[in-house]
C-alpha cells in the first residue's frame, strides 16, 4: 500500500486454481482483507495476467473484477508507463520495489486520473516468485485541492500566501492601470522583475512589448547607448543606426532593473525622457518622443543614496511615484512550502523525474535558513536537490553543502531540565516565525495539532 507497505515481498497461498490454467489465488481472509482498504491492490503472475482485483481497484479504475481477472494488465490498468517504462515489470526484472510513484491511467470511461503506485515481488509459501503485487492510491482529490491552492495564492508567476506580499498583489491592478513610474523596492532574488511583469500584463500597454535592463550590468557609456541607441559615427565602433531599448519599448513597458547604480551623469539624462518624454541618440540632434511607460527597481535604499548625494534627488521623487516593497524571503516564510512544490513542479517536467517533495527534514531545515539570496537561492537550491535525487522525497543531504548541518549548533543548555530545552526550542521557533504557528510547525517538523499541545502543556506565551 503506497506509504505502508514495508515488506519487499508478499507471501500468498496457492490454495486455488482461478480462471486460465493454474496460477495464485486469494484465501477468503486474505480477499476480505484487500477489499476493506482504501488502496487499489491487484496481482498477476509470470504472463502478466490479472489474478485478483480487490474492491477499491475496480472503483479507481471503473473496471469490474469479472472483466479484469485473467486479462494482461496493461489492458486494464491502461497506464501512461505500460509501454515504456512499467514500474511493475521494473519490479520484476530487478526485484526491487517502487514506492510511491506518480502516474497517470485510463479510467474505463475515458478519464484520465493521476495516482501513486507501489510494486513488490509475490512469492508462494515455499519463497518461489510467482507474480508481482500493485497498490495505487487515487490523487485526483490531492490535484483538486492542489489547484485550488495554486488558484487561491497564484497571481500570473506570482506565488504567495504572505499577508504582506498579499496585500501588495491586491493593489498590484490599481497600480498596473495608471500610467504612473513606479519604483519596486527589495533584496536580489525576491522577484522584482515578476512584478514588473505583472503590471505590464495588467495594463493597458500589454499587447505592447516589455524591455528589461539591467543598469548595473554594463558600464556607463555602453549603457546610454543601450538606452537611447545610436546613429552611424556617434562613436568609433558605430558603424551604423542602432534602436535603443527606449525605442524597442515603444508602446509598452521598460523595466530599468538596479536603477541605483546608475552615474550622475545619466541620471540627468534619464530625468529629461520621464519630464519631457523624449530623447536624442547617441551622435543624433534630432528628437524622440517616447511613448513608454517606465518601472524602475533596485535592491538598494534609495532615499539613503539621495541623502548621501549619489543619487538624485528630483530623479527619485520622478521614479518614486508608486513604490512597491518586496518582503524578504525570511520574512515571508509561509511561502517556503508553496513556492518549493511550484519549482519541484517545474523541475519535474523539465528534467523528467518524479521527484514527489521535500521531505519532513528537509523542509525543516529550508524553514530554519536564513535566505539571503532570497528566492532565487531556493529555486538554485532545489535544482541542486535534483542533480542528486533520483526520485521520492528530497532529504536534507540532497541540499547543497552549505545547508548540511544546518541549525545544528547546540547551546548552553546546561542546568536546563528536558522540558525547559523544550520550551525554549519552540519558544524560539514561535519567535523566528513571528507566532505563526503554521509555519514554526514546518519548521520544526512537527503536525500543527502537536505543536498547539505542545504550547497549552508548555504554557508558552508571547515575551511581553
């Protein structure tokens, strides 16, 4: 049974012949036993023959046990694995069981259905292998409530369940429909540019084009010419008319990522398109109106770099006209489980694997780290976790090496007694995940229902 069955093999009488030739049979305790679970579970011998089909079989598949019994499998379980790589002949061939393995079959009405499966060798009583056992598990209730989790917190690329990155995405289609400048303030890595694609996508301009830029990956000359392009001449390489992102964007929308990096001296120039909309290219008199709408970003502090003289300040009241802050990653912790599934997803078409998840430890230590690459580095660590897992769940030593231990640093606890270790343990978890029980209970790997015990007989409350 898939996430039970421990047992490699199973051992079944051979105490009745069924319905072509003489092949394994189900004693009546061992039949009463298979159709009072919830598990699909079906057997076949050496010729891939159905010998039993137990009650929740036929209601999974829709295919009753008197027109499964002695047919080949693949005719009845009409899996997309039959043909290719089926996990039951796998099990056969190697003797190795499968454990939990998405798939997806044909249901007798033409529906297709997403299950889990388990295989394991089924010997006699004497050890000899005379078939093969499969139990499977119906997904289709996990897929529903999974999409109506991805519905619920899923705003275009956006995935988030934080109250704060909620409330920002609920003003996200005011802001997108104003031809405002808007700035987007956060770390590297918290996804400042899928905001800004979210308010292209929402606006008015979004059958126009969207140019991004990276101000502070070129240097300074290379960049007004990016910008504002140039003609023939301007300079000693220009050996002909170049269309800037300016005028790429026309129409749409230009995102100006890292906008903080920018020199004094282009921030003159970039001051004059958003006062005046318009520009001149390099080496060109002539003027350029620029019909472009611009969302600026930039992992540094603004207002900061205006009061140390280094940015301009009628240029950041000019860009600052809505401004969005991004949450870090470490303050929006919640999110963790959420946005772990949707790159395990992603990663599970791309490199065709069916790896199923974070296990319990894992996402234990994700939710005890620290994340200063924000989410990036998750999406960068869970790629790592693929290059190692071959399948299943995820394990801490899948991670990369710098989350290997992690957490792992014991304190003074000397004097303490068990329960005050207790105590404090998940009195500092409580404290990292602002009393969001939730998720200190991910963190400490714990079920939500243990963690409010754990609270009530530890009397644990909030630090005045």
């Amino acid at each position: 049974m898939p996430g039970t069955h421990e047992n490699r093999n199973v051992r079944l009488r051979d105490d009745s012949a069924d319905l072509v030739g003489k092949r394994p049979g189900l004693s009546p305790q061992t039949e009463i036993i298979l159709n009072s679970v919830a598990d699909g579970v079906f057997t076949v011998d050496l010729e891939w023959r159905v010998t039993s089909f137990n009650t929740a079989a036929e209601e999974i598949t829709g295919v009753p046990a008197a027109e499964a019994l002695g047919r080949q499998c693949c005719e009845v379980f009409r899996a997309n694995v039959c043909e290719t790589t089926c996990v039951l002949r796998h099990t056969l061939e190697t003797g190795k069981p499968v454990i939990n393995r998405p798939i997806a079959i044909l249901r007798a009405d033409g529906k297709e259905i997403p299950i889990s499966v388990s295989t394991a060798l089924l010997r006699d009583e004497s050890g000899e292998i005379i078939g093969g056992v499969e139990t499977f598990r119906d997904l289709s209730l996990v897929e529903t409530l999974r999409k109506e989790i991805d519905r619920q917190y899923r705003f275009g690329d956006i995935i988030s369940k934080s109250p704060a990155m909620q409330k920002l995405l609920s003003i996200l289609p005011e802001v997108a429909q104003s031809e405002s400048t808007v700035l987007i303030q956060g770390e590297s890595g918290t996804g400042k540019e899928l905001i800004s694609r979210a308010l292209h996508n929402l606006s008015g301009r979004s059958k126009g084009p969207f140019v991004a830029v990276n101000c502070g990956a070129l240097p300074d000359t290379l960049l007004e010419s990016e910008l504002f392009g140039h003609v023939a001449g301007a300079f000693t390489d220009a050996k002909k008319n170049r269309s800037g992102r300016f005028a790429l964007a026309e129409g749409g929308t230009l995102f100006l990522d890292e906008i903080g990096d920018i020199s004094p001296a282009l921030q003159v120039r970039l001051l004059r398109v958003l006062e005046e909309r318009c520009y001149e290219p390099l080496g060109s008199s002539k003027t350029v109106k620029a019909d472009v709408r611009i969302v600026t970003a930039s992992n540094k502090d603004l207002a900061q770099l205006v009061d140390e003289g280094s940015f301009r300040k009628d240029l950041y009241y000019r860009i600052n006209v809505v401004k969005l802050e991004l949450p870090k990653l470490q303050d929006r912790k919640e999110d963790i489980p959420l946005l772990a599934d949707h790159f395990i997803a992603k990663l599970n078409k791309l490199k065709d694997k069916n790896v199923l998840g974070l296990s319990h430890e894992a996402l234990a230590t994700f939710m005890r780290h620290d994340w200063p690459g924000n989410i990036r580095e998750l999406e960068n660590a869970i790629e790592h976790a693929f290059i190692l897992c071959r399948g299943g769940l995820i394990e801490p030593k899948c991670l990369p090496e710098h989350f290997q231990g992690h957490g792992c640093a014991i304190p003074d606890f000397q004097g303490m007694t068990l329960q005050d270790i207790e105590r404090r343990a998940i009195w500092e978890a409580l404290e990292r995940n602002q009393w969001r029980r939730m998720a200190t209970a991910r963190e400490l790997g714990i079920d939500k229902n243990t963690l409010r015990r754990k609270i009530k007989r530890l009397n644990i409350q909030p630090a005045e």
